[in-house]
C-alpha cells in the first residue's frame, strides 16, 4: 500500500474519523477559542498505527499547521458557521470537517470573529482518555514533534 502524498487533503472517510473537541482557554479578561483535532487509531479496514499517523499529518499539512514548539502560524479564515454549526475547511475542494456540538461561550467567541487555536495531535488518542490522560498525550506528543497547530477564525459572511 502506498502511502498518500502530504500535498492533498485527506478524503472524507479518514476525516470522519477524526475527533474533534472544543474550549475556551481563559487568562484573565482574554478568552481564546480551542479546537483539539485527534484520532482514536486504527478503527477501519487496513488502517493502521502507521496510516493515521500519515492521515493526521496530511490534515496538518493541507490545514498548513506549524510545529506546536515554535509561534502558531496564522492559517486563515477556515472555520464556517451557519445556524449554529460549525464546519472547518481543510482544504479538501468537496468537503468539510464537522465540528461537534460546541458550548455556546466557544460559538459566541468564533460567531464574533475571534480567534481560535486548532492543536491536532498526530498519535492516537483514545475516545475514553480523561482530561489528565489528554494533558499527559498532548505533553508527549510536543516532546516528540507530533503536535501541530495554527490560528484561525471564522470567514465573514457578506
């Protein structure tokens, strides 16, 4: 099997795999909208450890994610929302990525044109990891070059 080239998007049935969770860091009066994009591992036919690892780093590159140890890249207004839900382009010139239901702070600070910081983690995530198991992935994955991130809000509708 031949892996897929890092210059196109992921097809939709590895994005519908994907998941996709939403918050709000707060300091003080500055809120910041989160989008934490993972994947549970291998759940499909042929997919392996390997394939979503090469999937979630070809959703990175066609989002145009940098590196999570250095300043996250400004990616554009890649965030849609219309009647309450929201959808993230990612490059793909049929489809979008589904944002799950989010909280209505997190819609209010997209709605209103804030910025939001998408972090994708390469390595599996499991769907049941706790917030410390999720702190705990999301620090080793940094250590190991596998967290990728970028800022972007929503397009403006005229």
């Amino acid at each position: 099997m031949t892996s897929p080239s890092l210059d196109s998007p992921p097809g939709p049935g590895f994005v519908a795999t994907v998941a996709a969770a939403t918050g709000i860091h707060r300091r003080g009066n500055f809120a910041l909208a989160q989008l934490l994009i993972t994947h549970p591992g291998p759940r499909r036919e042929g997919e392996t450890a390997e394939t979503v690892e090469g999937g979630m780093r070809q959703l990175a590159t066609a989002l145009r994610l940098g590196p999570g140890d250095q300043d996250p890249p400004v990616i554009g207004a890649q965030l849609m929302i219309s009647q309450g839900r929201v959808a993230l382009d990612y490059g793909h010139d049929q489809y979008v990525m589904t944002i799950p239901q989010s909280s209505q702070d997190w819609l209010a600070l997209v709605t209103v044109g804030a910025a939001c910081r998408i972090c994708l983690v390469v390595a599996p995530l499991a769907l049941a990891a706790d917030q410390a198991e999720t702190d705990a992935h999301i620090r080793a994955s940094l250590a190991r070059g596998q967290l990728l991130w970028g800022t972007t809000f929503a397009r403006r509708r005229f």
